[in-house]
C-alpha cells in the first residue's frame, strides 16, 4: 500500500476506512491466497493491496459455482451465486434474488501504521483507538 508512504507512516494513525479484506482473517483460504501472493510478488501479507484479494475471491467463487453445477454460463452463475452463502477470502458472501449484497463491510483503523478491522466484533481484532493519536507531521 502506498498511502503510508505518500502521507508519512507517523500520519496514519486514527484514520478510518471500510474494508472488505484484512491480512489476519481466518476466512476461507486466506493463507493460501497470501502464501501464494507473496511467493509470486514478493513482500509480507501488509503489502498486498485488498483489490487483488477480492479478483481471488471471484476466482473462489467460479470455481465453487462450476465445481457445484458443472457450468460457466452466466445466467447459472447468477441464480447460483442468488441463493446461499459462499466462502471466500472476503468472508462467507450472499447476495438475494436481486443480487443485493447481504452483510456488510468491517470498519478498519489505521492502529500503528497497519489497517486493523475494528467493527463489527466478530471480525475486530482491535478496539476502535479513541481520541485519534497525534500525527508526527
């Protein structure tokens, strides 16, 4: 991630974003996806950037849906993905009959220069940091 870089490690504290994917989740074959990452790019699971895990996750999921149906056409995979839970690096993903996705996204907080889930609880690994620390301009 370049943003600590650009704004200075010190100056990142307290900043909150939402997120989708974290380096420490548990979720389902998390470590495979950053041993493999890191055995192909190089540096520490901190470095990898969340939109490479969520193109993962979709590889996870049309793998899970043509593994399940023994099809790629698009309109099975649509109803497919509609009805149940699908597990992924993301976490277990659902969508409805429209394609609204269900859940939502974790909290995150930049807790000693590394995004840490803060919300919702059965993903935090932290407590929300409060007041926000002092940056070191």
């Amino acid at each position: 991630m370049e943003f600590p870089s650009k704004v200075g490690a010190n100056n990142v504290n307290g900043i909150f974003s939402c997120g989708d994917w974290f380096p420490n989740s548990n979720a389902s074959g998390n470590q495979d996806f950053i041993k493999a990452y890191t055995a192909k790019y190089g540096g520490d699971a901190f470095g990898i950037d969340s939109t490479s895990a969520e193109a993962y996750a979709v590889g996870q999921l049309i793998q899970a849906v043509a593994t399940k149906t023994g099809s790629i056409d698009n309109q099975t995979i649509i109803n497919t993905l509609h009805s149940g839970t699908w597990p992924t690096v993301e976490g277990n993903l659902s969508w409805d009959q429209y394609g609204m996705p269900q859940g939502s996204d974790m909290l995150v907080e930049w807790i000693d220069q590394k995004l840490t889930p803060v919300y919702p609880d059965d993903v935090a690994l932290h407590a929300p940091v409060s007041p926000k620390p002092n940056w070191g301009g």
